[in-house]
C-alpha cells in the first residue's frame, strides 16, 4: 500500500529523489523500478557530466519513446549538479521526456533547486538496520559466485554489523577483505579481531559538510542546553569519533556559554573560552578530554538565556528608534560651549553615595523603565534578580 508499491503495480513511475547515506541501495532502488516498468535506463553521473549530457539524454530518450517504453534517467548523486544543470532538467521531467531518478546523500532541501523538487518525489532511505544486514550477509554467502564457494565456518554477525555502521557496502566489503586474508585455508573464520584488522574502526557515517555534520552539533547543543550531559557527551562523541574539527565544537561551547547559560553561571564563559584556547594548542586526540570536561559542565550549569534576550530586545528598540539621543546629563561636557549648553549637568556620581548607588535615569525619555535583561531564579542569577530588584526599586520591574 505505500507510493512506491503502488508505482510498481501499475507500472507508473513518477519522478523522485531517493535520499540516504552510502551503501543503503539507491542506486540498486533505482534499477529494481526502472525494471520493474520494463523501462530504459539512461544513467548520467553528476560528478562528471553537465548541461551537453543532459541534452544529449534528452535526445536518446526522444528516440527511445518512439517504441513505447518508458525511459529512465538515472542522476548519481544529483546534489553536485549546479543550478543551471538542474535547470535544464525542469522542461524534459515537466512535459515527460523521461522520468527522472535522482540520488543523494545531501538533503535535497539545500541541494536540489525548489522547481525541480516540486516535480519529483522525495524519498528517504534509512542505514539498513540489524535485520536487513543480516539478510545481507545470508545472501551473499550463499549466493556470491565467490563467496558461496569458500568454506565458512564461523563468521562474528555482531561485529560485522557493528563495523558496517548501517552501510551494505561497507559490510560486503569487510567479508571479502577478511576471506581475502586466510586465501587458500580450508576453513575459514570471520571473527572480530580480523575484522577490526581489516577495518581499524567501526565505520562511521559523517560529512563534515553535510546533513549529518549539521544534525549533530544541533542534538549537541540542545543536549547541553537541556542539562543533559549524558546524551551531550555522545554527540560529542560521535562528531569528534567521525573526524569533526574540535575547534569548531570548541567555539560553539563559548557561543552557548554565555546565550543559554550567561549569568546563571558566569564562570562557564571563562571556562570555555579557555577551552577553545587549550583545543586550538593541543589538538587531538588529548583535545577530546577538554571538550568532554566542558561539555559536561556546561551541560549541568544552571541555565539562563537573559543576556541573550536582553540585547536582541535592545537591538529591537534601536532599530526602531534609531535617532535616540543621549541623555544630555550622561554626556561629558569635554568643551566649555558644551558645558554651557548643559551637558553632564545633574549628572550624578555613583561613587558619592552609600552603597556606591544612586538611581538615576540612564535610558532616554522614549525609553524611559524599559527592562531588557530580566535575569531567572536560577543559579547565581537569583542573587543579581534580588539585587537589581533592591537597587531599583519603584523604577523598574523585574518580576
């Protein structure tokens, strides 16, 4: 009952983009419809082709819909066509010149231009879970014309899964690499050990640049933000496990010290930036220690966003008002004109009064009792709620 079955059973394919990471079979999705349809594939690859090869598709499928089959054109990784190669696609797909089977690993969101997504349909492949990569690893012990004729005794399934990282291709590979190893035994063994020997690591899925580049550091953050060193402590884990730059994770600790944890704790800004320091001259992998430290400090911190709303609410009312004028008793009279105009006078100095305070009016008259920072009951910032509380008292509210 789902729109790619439907597609297969009545032989109508439409458009689309198949979206996933490596290894979790678009392309082979892609040729499985195409044949499915009796269909004609036409493939073109994004690294190497541009607007002449689109053009010259255009007329091979011309030529082939004169015998009534449909036509497939089949764009590998179709994330790296430029806007006007995807432009040049939007009148064949609209009028049916072929249908048009798109992959990428990047979200078409950002990589594919709004028209041409709007003729296609999207669909998202997931990294082939546990049950799927077990078929996978049954299917080509049995059915590989090599494979299938070796003597395989013993093979370690939960470490091969492990080290795939969700990635078919990956896993196929890593059992030929082990077989390839103890070439000419009569038995042979796929264990852990030779696979991490083959492997050196887990395979882990990441692109600095990518999708995923963008959706960990944004479950990091929110992770930190929501007092929750656990679950911050493994995306830090798995960017740093998957190549990212610690300096970039480094500088997004100091940005979130002070907009989400700020007065609360004023100490985490000091101790972040001291992290971006110690990152930037220790590198990795020692580098790692330091995050980890200041993650899961930051991530326990009494949080508050106070200085963050503060001047994205004074930046409001300066745009607003941009021709305020300064209080003429906050201007230092620095010329005897100006002095006689009046500026500075009744000014008066903190410091000549008890507890060195005074109230005084600092904003202009437009804005006269506005409050921008509103500090929380949270952390150090209940005390400096109190304290501003006693100071201005009658003036202004901080509720």
């Amino acid at each position: 009952g789902k729109p790619l079955y439907q597609m297969v059973k009545s032989r109508k394919l439409h458009s689309m983009i198949l979206w996933g990471p490596p290894g979790v079979g678009k392309t082979t999705l892609a040729y499985l419809l195409a044949k499915a349809v009796d269909g004609e594939v036409i493939k073109i690859n994004a690294v190497s082709s541009g607007v002449k090869e689109i053009r010259e598709a255009v007329k091979r499928a011309e030529e082939l819909r004169l015998y009534s089959r449909p036509v497939v054109l089949f764009i590998d990784e179709i994330h790296r066509f430029n806007k006007a190669q995807q432009d040049a696609l939007l009148e064949p797909v609209e009028k049916g010149v072929f249908i048009l089977i798109g992959t990428t690993t990047e979200n078409p969101s950002f990589s594919v231009i709004p028209p041409l997504l709007s003729r296609c349909r999207v669909f998202q492949l997931k990294p082939l879970g546990e049950e799927a990569l077990n078929r996978l690893i049954d299917r080509a012990l049995n059915e590989d014309r090599i494979l299938s004729k070796l003597n395989i005794t013993r093979i370690d399934r939960d470490a091969l899964i492990r080290y795939s990282g969700g990635d078919g291709r990956v896993l196929l590979n890593i059992i030929e690499a082990v077989a390839g190893l103890q070439e000419g035994k009569k038995e042979i063994e796929i264990t852990e050990k030779l696979i991490r020997e083959v492997s050196q690591k887990p395979h882990i899925i990441y692109d600095r640049d990518g999708d995923l580049h963008y959706a960990l550091i944004s479950a990091f953050i929110k992770s930190v933000r929501g007092s929750d060193p656990d679950a911050a402590v493994y995306y830090l884990a798995r960017m740093l496990e998957g190549g990212e730059d610690p300096v970039f994770i480094a500088r997004r600790l100091v940005i979130l010290a002070s907009e989400d944890v700020g007065n609360a704790e004023p100490y985490a800004l000091t101790l972040a930036t001291s992290c971006l320091t110690a990152v930037q001259n220790i590198g990795m992998p020692e580098a790692k220690i330091i995050l980890s430290q200041v993650t899961t400090y930051l991530a326990s911190c009494p949080k508050s966003n106070s200085a963050y709303r503060a001047i994205n609410e004074a930046i409001v009312d300066v745009r607003k008002h941009p021709d305020t004028p300064v209080p003429p008793h906050l201007i230092n009279p620095s010329t005897p004109l100006m002095e006689k105009m009046g500026y500075g006078r009744g000014y008066r100095y903190s410091h000549d009064y008890e507890g060195n305070f005074v109230q005084q009016q600092y904003l202009p008259d437009r804005l006269k009792g506005r409050v921008y920072y509103r500090p929380t009951e949270n952390g150090r910032e209940a005390k400096i709620k109190q304290w501003l509380k006693k100071l201005w008292k009658g003036l202004k509210r901080y509720d």
